[in-house]
C-alpha cells in the first residue's frame, strides 16, 4: 500500500488532471495506475516526470519496444516489483512474447553474473571505447 | 589489479588453451582480455561461461546488437566498469554511435529514478501481465 | 513471513524482555515491531543493534528527522519495504508530511538517475573533496 | 575515461553552449564538470537533466544542505564515485564538516545493514503510515 | 504471480519434463518449485540453469553448506524474497540453525554497513592480494 | 582519495590511538589500514565499528575463514573493490586459496543471476523456511 494517500482522479487538481487526461488518452486506458496517482502527491513531481518520460520514451534511434525491454532488464535487477510488472505488461502490448522475454531474461542473468565475477575477482580494464 | 594471478596464454592448460583459442577466433581479436585470463584461475568456470555466454549472446528473437545493449544497461545499472566499458566496445563495434548509447543512457537513468520512487512510495501493482 | 520464528514477549529470556521494555518505553509503543523480534532470534545480534541504533539515531549535528529521512532515502534505494514503511512512519510522527517525503523522493530519484549515468558513461571524477 | 568523447565548450554547439554558461554561473565555477561534458555528448538528455536538477535542488520545504546530504547517501549506497565526489564537495561548499558527515555516514551504515537483515529474515511490515 | 505461464508438468514437453523428473528425483521433493516451472517458459533456459547450478553446487572445496549460506548472503544483499525463502529452506535441511543463522544474518549486516562506508568516504585500497 | 583527511597515528587523540593499537595487536600488522585511518575522522563511529566487528567476527557457529568468505560474497555483490580487496587478502591469511575463491566466485555469480531472473519474473515463494 503507497505510503501516502493517491490522489484520485475526482478529488484532484485541475493541473493534476491535466496530467491524467493525457496519459489515458495517450496511453489508451482508462484508469489512472497506482504509480502516477501516487506521485500526484507531490504534483511537481507529478508534472516534471510525465514530461520527462514522454520525452525518453519517444521513439528515435531505439524503437518503442527495445526501449521498454530496457525498461525490463533495469527493473529486474533492481528488484522493482511494481515497475517489472509494469513494464512486462507495456512490452507484451508492443509485442513482446514469451520466447522474446526468455531471451532478455538470459541476458540480464547472464550479465548480472558476470557483473558480480569482474567485481569480485577485481578484474582490470583492457578494453576502452571512445565513442 | 585481479586478487588471484591471471593465467597467461603460454602457461595454460590445453582445455584452458582451447577455450582463449576458441574466444580470439570467435571475436576475432589477437589477445585473451583480462576477464577471461582471470576467470582461468578456476578452468572449470571458464568452461562453463564461456559456454553460456555464447548460447545466451547468440542471435535468436534478440539480435546481438540489442543484447549487448542490454548488458550495458545492466552494467550501468550494477555500476560494473570492467563490464560497462567491454559491452560498450562490443556493442559500438556492432553499430551503436554515441546518439544510441545516448538514448540507451536516458532509458536507463530514467527507470532507475522511477524505480526507487516506486518503492520509495511502496506503490502497489495494479497491471499483471500474464505471457 | 519472518524465515525465523519470532519471539514473543512472553517466551523471552530476561536479556532480550529488558531490550523489549527499553524499545517500547524509548518508542512510546506498546507492541515489539516485527524486526526486532525476528533479530531476538539470535540475542547478541538484537542486543548490539539496539545498541548501536540509540548511538547512531541519538540528535547530534543532524537532527532526529533529518536521520530518519537519510534512513528512507537509503531503504528506498535498496528498495527494502519494511524498513521504507518503518522509517516513514517515523519521519511522519516526527513530522514530515506529503509534500516533505514528495522533495525527498524526488531527489532520491534524481540522483539514482544521475549515479546510473556517471556510472554508465564511466565518468572520470574531476572534484576531489577533502574535509 | 568516459565512454564517449566529452563536449569541450569551445566545439559546443549554442544550446550546449547555454546551459554550459547557466551551470558555470549558477555553480560560481569557470569551467565544465566532467559529467556534464559527458552527457552533452546526447544534447536532449543534457538539456533535460540541468533543467530537472535544478527543479529539484531548488530549497523547498528541505534546505539545499540536507539535499546534498541526501544526494551523498543514495550515492554511497549505490557506491558512485563520481557522485560521492561531486556531492561531497557541494555538502562541503555549503558548510558540512567532517563531523556532520560522520554523522551521515554512521546513519548511512546502520540502515544498509538493518535493510539487509530485514529482508535476509523476510520480516513483514506491522507499521504502514498514510501520509 | 509470474509474468509468463508456469509450465505445469502434464503440459511438459518431453525435454523440460526430463529436468522436472531430474530436479524432483535429486531434491526428494514430489513437486516442482515455481521458480523452475516459470523458468520452462524457455526451455534453453530450463536446461542451462539446471545443468549450472548442479555443476556450481555440487559439494569440492567448499562444503554444500557453505554453499547455501552463501547463496543466503547474496540474495539477502540483494533483497530477493523467493532466493532467501527457497535456500534458507535449504540450509535448514542441511543442518543450519537458527543460531547459525543469526551469525549469518550478522556477517551479511556488518559487511553491508562496512561496504557503504568504505564506498561513502572513497577509502583507496591498501591491501592487495594475489592469490 | 578519501573524502576527509584521515587520522594518522602521530595525531590521534588517546582513544583513537587505543583502537589503532588494538586493531594492529589483533590483526598482527604494523600499519593502520586506510578504512580505520578514515573512519577515525569520526571517532564515536571508529570505536563502535571496531568493536562490533570484533563482535560479529568472533568464531562461534561459524569459523573465522566461513566469517570471511561471506563478506567478500556481500563485498562482491555490492562491487565494493576496498572491501574484496582486503577481505580476500583476510581469507587469504587464513588458507582460502584460488580454488576455494573460484568455488566461492562461481556460487556468487550463480545465485546473482538466480536472484534477477526470480525478480525478473516476479516468481512467488512456494517454499517458507521456519527456523
């Protein structure tokens, strides 16, 4: 349960509203998540991280789909439970299936492993891109 | 600097040896890195990821370049140097120019802000994916 | 569900009832939290970190609400539920009210985006404090 | 190193150029910090990180000292270098001491290790405020 | 709930079932863990998996104990409930108690506490081994 | 670099140099390492650590060498290259060799991939321990 109190949509502020009008609409569902009616608290918050994800999120040079597989793989090693199931639920819209969502998981097990061997073991840079 | 000695090419086993043979050909550079001449101080964890790695990073619904992608948002996430900067070589010699790993870094920082302000929050889910 | 049965008061021996009555009378509660009678399980341990606890919490140069906030913005980052649930229900009786936890999580947010990008860029540090 | 060539001023284009010479002014410093060189290299994420830094440092209900001081404790706790380093400084510049920062450290500490034993005995939380 | 469809053992291909009847046989257990019927949602991943973690387990110079309590460290530095649950269970059926626990649970805390502050204050190596 | 300037002996107040004095005794070294020196900055915060790790590594269910392991599979996870440095080195001094570390490394990088995938997939627990 949020620790604070969600602002609901029939009790919120007209800027407030603002927000949720457009992210149903562009998100095409109608209800507001848990997630963005917890952050109405602090309606700054609210606003700056609406904008902020409409912006990150825009399809560029990584599609839509890559780009909340990212989402996935960040999460999961997080430990994120609310964004997992968030974002595993965004990527299945777009297309994402089961085999798809095996092969990422591989992936961020793999390298979570490894991750932890370089670590431990103290392993030295030899490899130095510069983009 | 590694805590154990790294194994160099002329003092290794022939199963060590078949391995770094196998990983130079396989990448294509002349030289064992340090993370596998570091890994070869325990042969029977060599073997084994570099098997692993090589069925998890072969191309399948995911191509290569998105799974190395994946590991740098992994690594960042973990904050692994030798990692970050060995996927990131790996990944700019697939492709990836400084506006990809660009947007990649703007996923990634932003899902790392919204997932600790979901559990900052204690935000219950409220979307379940079932794949 | 606690993986150790917890200790009840009633079965405590008298080291870990006298850490119990210290705890209630000090919190002004009248119920033994969870933690701390899953930590009875194993007394040195619920005795040094009662201990230690007073020591570290105790108002010094940082204020009582001041710590418990530094005490959400880590259980946030390492994504901990009971102690995220705890210590804002602490910083709350001290306090702290929506729009105060709304600044903090934002800047919890904010620089857990900024560390994953100084991380992931493997960004050389160019100020060097020394106090 | 960075993964990515750094954007010195004088090959940056005018909207990089602009927020170099707002961060220069603000900060009271006459030249770039690495981090900031080094996001440029993707000008949105450059543009979008200064703005949102600065809405959320601005004082508010918490003064920019205890900010700072909370920057230093999601840093520590994510174990960012770059980021201990930069916000230490800023700590320091605003007149944290060695004490202050004992302080932080000791609260820091004890909350990583009550987090971890909280989880490592799955304890279920019996406080859930509402603000 | 897991994100994907548990593959239950009458729906099992016949390789994944050989792994269930492998797992169950060497376990002495009459069922098959979540985590392993989530798992088969990708068989490569199923027949990896299990075949790793028999190799990494199996008892050498480390006792089969140890190994679990390790796998308790992590995972309790981590915070993943399902790990912590699953190999407590199985160091309890090893022989570990709830006193060993407790020291367990007091090594994992300290080093936690220790790590962000050697981290927190940047505290450069002095101490190199080469193993 | 450390943040603040750390505490060398010549300059120690009494209290501090009767840690410094202990802690080489005990550890049988002729130099304070850099850790101590540092948190020295802060002496409430040196004179509680030092005497909680003694606490807390103590042989008791477990021996000094399992103590050790532990921290360098906590310090491993978390990357905290002070800490593998000089734990290793510690379990080193007490008979860990590269055989017993690659078996200790590969259990630490198995359960960290485990742990992301459990997470990964939100697997609920079906396995409840009650020590």
């Amino acid at each position: 349960m949020s620790t604070v109190k969600m602002v609901e949509y029939e009790h919120a502020s007209p800027e407030v509203k603002a927000v949720y009008d457009d992210l149903m609409a562009r998100k095409g569902i109608d209800f507001v998540p848990n997630f963005w009616k917890t952050v109405a608290s602090h309606p700054p918050t609210l606003i700056r991280l609406w904008r902020d994800l409409n912006e990150v999120m825009a399809p560029g040079r990584l599609d839509r789909l890559t780009k909340e597989m990212i989402a996935i793989a960040v999460s999961a090693t997080n430990g994120c439970n609310y964004c997992i199931n968030s974002h595993t639920a965004a990527a299945q819209a777009l297309g994402m299936d089961a085999e798809m969502l095996g092969e990422l998981m591989a992936v961020v097990g793999m390298f979570n492993l490894t991750n932890r061997m370089a670590e431990g073991y103290q392993v030295e840079s030899d490899v130095l891109p510069t983009l």
